[in-house]
C-alpha cells in the first residue's frame, strides 16, 4: 500500500492540515480541502505506424470555492494521478494566495513529449479535449501549458472546444497572441519568479544589483527567469538542464543564450557537471525543472541563502526541514511561480472583455501584484512566527476555507 504522507498529494495535504490548525479551521472543512472535488482518467488512443498505442489521460479538478478551476495540462511519461492531483491542489492554494478568482486543476496524459511529432501530439491533445470538454469551459474549467505543452497545443485545444462548444477564447489560456493569446503570458512564470527574487532579497536587505544566481532548468520557466533576473541587475552566473550546465562567474548573458534549445548546444562558455550547479557558492538558487530535484540525496550540498521554488514541489519535505535548519531562506512554489496563473488570469479577462493589453501594462500589473503578494506571505510569516511556505498556505488555506463556508456547502 501506497504511504500517503509521502506522495505528492500527501505532502501537499500536511500544509493543508497544518495550516487549519494554526488558524482552527473546523476538521471537516480541512477533511474538504484534502480531497478533489472531481477526478477523470480516460484512455487515449493513438495511432502508431500501423498499430494504436493507448496512452492515459487526466483530469483532477481540486476546489471551485472561489471560482472555475484553472490549471495547466503536462505531457510527461511520469505523469500519474496522484501527481495530477497534488498539482491541482497547489493550483488551488496558488490562486488562493495571489487572490485571483480561481478554483484549482491540473491535466497530464502519461508520454514523453519529445517522442511525439506534430501531428501526433495534436492527436493526442484534440482527443484529451474531446474525451474532458463535459466539464471544461471559461467558467468551469480553464487550462494551460505546463510541462510538454506549449501555445501550439493550447491552440489545437481551443480549436477543437470551438468546433464542439462554440466560440470561446477564454476556454483556455497561454495561446499564441495570434489566436487570442496576451503579451506577456508566455514570460509570466519566469517573470514572476525573478520578481519575487527581487523582493525577497530586498526584504532580507541583500543588495539586488550584482546578487549571484544558479538557475536549473531552461526550460519556459528557467529561461526567462533568467531573462528577467538579468533585467532587474541580477547576475546570473550558472545554467542546466538534462543536457549539460553552463558556469560563469561574470555573468551569463542571456540574451546571448536564449534561444538555444539545450544548454550542451551553448558554445564559447565553461561547461561543468549537471549536478554541481546545486552546489554552487551563490546568493539565490531557482529550482525550475523537475519535482523533487532537492532531496535528502543531496540537499547537503547546497551552499546558497535563497531558493525560490521556480518549479512545482522541487524540494521534498525532509531536505525543506534540513535546510531551514540550516538558515536558508525557501521562498514556496505557490508563491514563487505563480506568476503563470496571474498571467493566465489576465489572459482570460482580456478574453471575456475582448480587449487587449499593451505588454507594458501586462508587466508592470504582473509585478505589483506578484510583490504585494510576496509582502502578504512575509507579514504573515512574522505575524505566526514561521516559515514562508507555512505562511503561504495559512494565507491560502484560511481564504479558501472562508469561500467554502460562505457559500453554504455546510448547509
């Protein structure tokens, strides 16, 4: 039998219930919150050379307490539905903590990306729309790319709900700016990440200007991450993803390097192994590749005083503990990347109003709120006495838990 306490929705769930206990949240609304509202697996087949491959599709839809769920969709061979569901419970405390009226969600289909071609992963991406488009909408359930998804994909999907539903952008969210997309959506995860970068150091009074940062992962999230650090004076001196890392003690310029698609591709920099990037001597570590990528294997080697959580649940609970323990500041993932989904809102209101923001306005929206917001889980943090992720899901959870009862579900 499965531990529940350590899967990924377990682990979600401890900050849930402990947050209800700092704040004397009622057991059963906690027992509410700890469990999906709706589950959907369906079976995707897929035409292979002569023959069908039949791949498995998700759907876990967590809380629409405070609004139509939204969420992304992954392509990934290690999607699994308890990860599906402890990504659309942090959907939830996410959209909850930067105060956007949403609900949690999240969507995968098991199989590997970059083993697809165009036409198959529109295959697969047209028949997870057609199999899920029951309980998707603008005002039901709302997606987005995640991990081995992207604009394209998110364009066939809007494509394939109008030929089923009727015109509706905002069915969807992240498209291509062609097709009813907004400026700024595609940057907003990263953005946001280096924003709550910028704030955290200025908070804890370290000079932002010059500051060294380590970021793993080039993927959407890590490449303009470092875009935007670079932008703000930050120096970001060490790269990776699967394919290599990149270090150099002056500063990347990313500009320079933006549009390689593998670090290994990258010429004329030093490169040194994956792994010793997380044990770089730098001031700010940003974790924005895998889920536990920090873990009791290795969180001894980390030598930085800041990470922020650029990806999804990148440390585990115990090396979270371990490095506490040892003075560094974690700055959450429903904290830190959630620059996306307050894209994404954006996105959707510009869709309903069919009106379109200039990508000055998109930024410089995405960086008060992503600031105030950060100031909201600081307080709060010094309010309860505790860490920035407990503080985080307090402020989430006691939100949350307010919709639920107020909307009379107990009656």
């Amino acid at each position: 039998m499965q531990n529940v306490a350590k899967s990924a929705f377990g682990e979600v769930n401890e900050k849930v219930r402990e947050a209800g206990d700092i704040l004397n949240i009622k057991p059963g609304v906690i027992d509410a919150l700890t469990h999906c509202e709706r589950e959907v697996v369906i079976s995707i087949p897929l035409r292979k050379d002569s023959d069908i491959r039949v791949l498995s599709g998700y759907r876990v839809q967590h809380s629409s307490a405070r609004g139509p769920r939204k969420g992304g969709i992954r392509f990934h061979q290690d999607v699994n539905l308890d990860e599906v569901r402890a990504l659309a419970s942090l959907m939830t405390w996410k959209t909850a903590l930067i105060d956007v009226p949403f609900g949690g969600a999240k969507g995968g289909v098991a199989v590997d990306s970059t083993s697809l071609t165009n036409i198959e992963k529109e295959e697969v991406i047209r028949r997870w729309t057609r199999s899920l488009v029951h309980v998707l909408g603008h005002h039901r359930d709302i997606p987005a790319p995640d991990m081995g998804t992207d604009a394209r994909t998110m364009a066939w999907l809007m494509d394939e709900f109008h030929r089923l539903e009727g015109f509706q952008p905002a069915c969807v969210t992240g498209k291509p700016v062609e097709l009813f997309g907004a400026l700024g959506r595609e940057e907003a995860t990263g953005r946001g990440v280096a924003q709550i970068t910028v704030a955290t150091l200025e908070q804890y009074e370290v000079k932002v200007k010059g500051a060294t940062v380590a970021i793993q992962g080039f993927g959407n999230v890590g490449r303009f991450a470092a875009l935007a650090c670079q932008e703000f004076g930050l120096k970001v001196v060490a790269l990776s993803d699967v394919s290599g890392a990149i270090f150099d003690k002056n500063g990347i310029d990313i500009k320079s390097v933006f549009h390689h698609k593998f670090i290994s591709e990258i010429n004329d920099v030093d490169h040194i192994p994956v792994d010793s990037l997380l044990s770089l001597d730098v001031d700010v570590l940003i974790p924005a590749a895998l889920g536990n990528a920090i873990n009791d294997s290795n969180y001894n080697v980390i030598q930085a005083d800041f990470i922020i959580e650029g990806a999804n649940q990148p440390i585990s609970l115990v090396a979270d503990l371990e490095l506490r323990a040892q003075g560094i500041v974690i700055v959450p993932d429903i904290l830190a990347n959630s620059g996306g989904v307050m894209g994404s809102y954006f996105e959707w209101t510009q869709n309903i109003q069919e009106y379109s923001w200039s990508l000055d306005k998109f930024r410089k929206e995405l960086d008060q709120r992503m600031e105030k917001a950060f100031s909201h889980v600081f307080k709060a943090s010094r309010k309860y006495n505790t860490d920035l992720r407990t503080a985080a899901f307090i402020l989430s959870v006691g939100r949350v838990a307010n919709a639920f009862e107020m909307r009379g579900v107990l009656v």
